[in-house]
C-alpha cells in the first residue's frame, strides 16, 4: 500500500504528459498521413520547405510539383506539408 503511495505521483505524472503531449502529437500525426495519403494530381500545395506549387504527377513515394513556371520537381509525399485550398 505504501509503494503504491509514494508511486502515484509518478503514475499521475505520466498520465499527464499522455494527455498533453503523446496524444496530440499522435492526432496530428494521424492528420499529417490522411493528408499526405488523399493528395491527387491538380492540388496547390506547399512543400515542408517552402516550395509552391501544384501535383503534375504522383506516385506511390514521389511526387511531381510543378511550379508556376512550368517547372517540375520531384519530392517525397512526405515533403508536403500542407494542401492550399
């Protein structure tokens, strides 16, 4: 009974940092790889570095963006950050 006292703080602490820390970034995670898994040729998107564009092209693992000027890049699907509406 004693050990199980002077744990809960430990115990309570842990469920804590489940609930701020770990499950948000595992929803966001979860949110990243909908994202990155529903892209399809023609969307405005922009790269984790900054790049913009559109999807010329996709594959399994790349992706074709083509920038403004007619430009085509490859990246990795896991390059994009987000999808412009």
């Amino acid at each position: 009974m004693d050990m199980l006292i002077q744990l809960s703080p430990i115990i309570l602490m842990f469920v804590i940092f489940y609930f701020l820390l770990i499950r948000p970034q595992q929803k966001r995670q979860k949110q990243v790889r909908q994202m990155q898994s529903d892209l399809k040729k023609g969307d405005s998107i922009v790269t984790i570095g900054g790049f913009h564009g559109s999807i010329h092209q996709i594959d399994e693992n790349i992706v074709v963006i083509e920038a403004g000027d007619g430009t085509k890049l490859s990246f990795d699907r896991s390059a994009i950050r987000e999808v412009k509406s």
